[in-house]
C-alpha cells in the first residue's frame, strides 16, 4: 500500500529548526535528558533489527518490512532526536556519549534474550512499541516548544504504525503456534515489567557521565533523574490508549475486559512509577 511506503515517511528536512523557540527548552534539564536518552535508544536501533532478522529468518515478510522499513524509521528517529539535541545544547558531546552507550547497550542485544517463540516475541513487540508511542505522546504533551511536540507527535505516529504491523503479524502466529490467552499474558507482564529497565537506564548513564561527568557515579542522583523523568511520562500519558495497545493481544471478551481492566491499570501505573 502506497501509505506503507518509505519514500512517503517524513524526513529530517520537514523539522524547521529555526522555529526552536530555545528559550523555552534551553534551561530544561529534565527536557534534555528526555530526548538525549530517547535519541540514543533510538540510534541503536540497528543491533535489535539484526537480531529481530536472525529470528524471523525464513519468513520474508517479517524479515523485508524489518530491514525496510522498521529499521530505517526507527533510525531518522534517533537522527531527527539527535539533530534536536545538538541545536537546542550543542555544548553536549553527542557522538563521545553514545560511543560509551553503544559499548554497553550492544551487550543487551542479544538473539537469547528474544521470548521463546516467534508469536510470544510479536507480542513482545507489541508491548515495546506502545511502550514507545506512549513516551513520545508524553513527551509531546509536555512540551510548549513547537518543533520539537512536532517530532515527538510523527514520532510517536511512527511508533503507533509499528504497533499495528506487529499485531497484524502476532495474530499470523499465534494461529500457526496456538498460542493461548495464559502464554501470550505472561509475556506482556514480562515485557511490560521491562519497560523502564536496562536500556532507558543504560542511556541515562551515559547522558550523565558526558553532561555532568563529576554526578557519573552519583547513584543517587541518577536515579532521580530517571524518576523525574518517569513523573512527567506519567503524567501526560493517556492511560486509556495505552491499556487499549496493551490488552488488544489477548484479544478478550468485552465482558472479561472491563473486569481485567483495573488490575492492569495499577499494574502499568507501578510500571510508570519506578
């Protein structure tokens, strides 16, 4: 379909700059450290499109719209983050930090860490892309400064477009392995529960270390880095979109939904929290 098609995806090009309204972001730590983590994550999106390929050897249209398509936008995310980064602090040293970063997320990244089986890793996906779309719907809510809602607004479109390859593909699987509603839960809990863990806290290190070098090894204080930033997250999310991406797997009966709904409303709000 022609809206599938890379050529149509937005470009860096589309982002005027000139419009960075600076005095609004410029003294914004917890602003900075948002979109610096977020554009490093994002610019090592290639070690994960290796491994998601090695996986789904064999099945061409997985394989192709991964290597296409998933891989080449999550990557002008992380450019588009990065050109962000260095108009707004151009002081900070972007290239240095994510070398160190790169070092250690590469250890992260590994074939062995995918879910057993390739309908449960869909199903994963699902659970990291609305992870994703509900970081930068927040992001983009909770900001003033005009380009860069822009970007986190397409970004965070991006992310919603993954989100449905995925589950299209999910449900390919889950009948050829059939999958049940326990299996395809535990995942979820699983993946969700890793939502905020060693890649956000990988990248936050690493912003740390080249933004305030002397606070590297200050745990303390970049841990609370990492709770302001999961506040303002937690605050401009919009829990009920984000339920919606996270339940639809298990595909429920509207009935069973309404009573599961709760639960695992607190659950992701803990999520959030930590």
């Amino acid at each position: 379909m022609a809206s599938h098609e890379v050529e149509a995806h937005w470009t860096i090009e589309d982002l005027d700059f000139s419009r960075i309204a600076l005095d609004r972001v410029r003294s914004d730590e917890n602003l900075f450290y948002l979109v610096a983590a977020a554009s490093f994550i994002e610019s090592g999106s290639d070690l994960y499109t290796h491994n998601l390929v090695d996986f789904f050897r064999g099945d061409e249209e997985v394989t192709a719209w991964l290597s296409t398509q998933w891989e080449q936008e999550e990557l002008q995310h992380g450019k588009a983050l990065r050109a962000y980064v260095e108009y707004v602090w151009p002081e900070f040293p972007w290239e240095q930090a994510y070398r160190g970063f790169l070092e250690e997320y590469a250890t992260y990244c590994k074939v062995e860490l995918l879910a057993p089986t390739r309908g449960l890793e869909m199903s994963a996906r699902c659970v990291v892309e609305t992870g994703t779309a509900t970081y930068y719907k927040a992001m983009a809510r909770s900001t003033d400064e005009p380009v860069l809602h822009d970007l986190a607004t397409r970004i965070a479109t991006d992310e919603v477009n993954h989100y449905k390859h995925f589950y299209r593909f999910f449900r390919r699987y889950r009948e050829q392995e059939g999958l049940g509603r326990f299996r395809v839960l535990g995942t979820i809990g699983r993946r969700t529960l890793e939502l905020k863990s060693e890649d956000a806290d990988c990248a936050i290190r690493h912003v740390v270390r080249a933004r305030s070098p002397e606070r590297a090894d200050d745990t303390a204080y970049v841990r609370g880095l990492g709770a302001t930033m999961n506040r303002t997250i937690r605050t401009h999310l919009s829990p009920g979109a984000t339920l919606k991406m996270l339940m639809r797997p298990l595909e429920l009966p509207a009935r069973v939904q309404t009573v599961v709904q709760y639960p695992i409303q607190q659950f992701m709000q803990h999520v959030f929290l930590r």
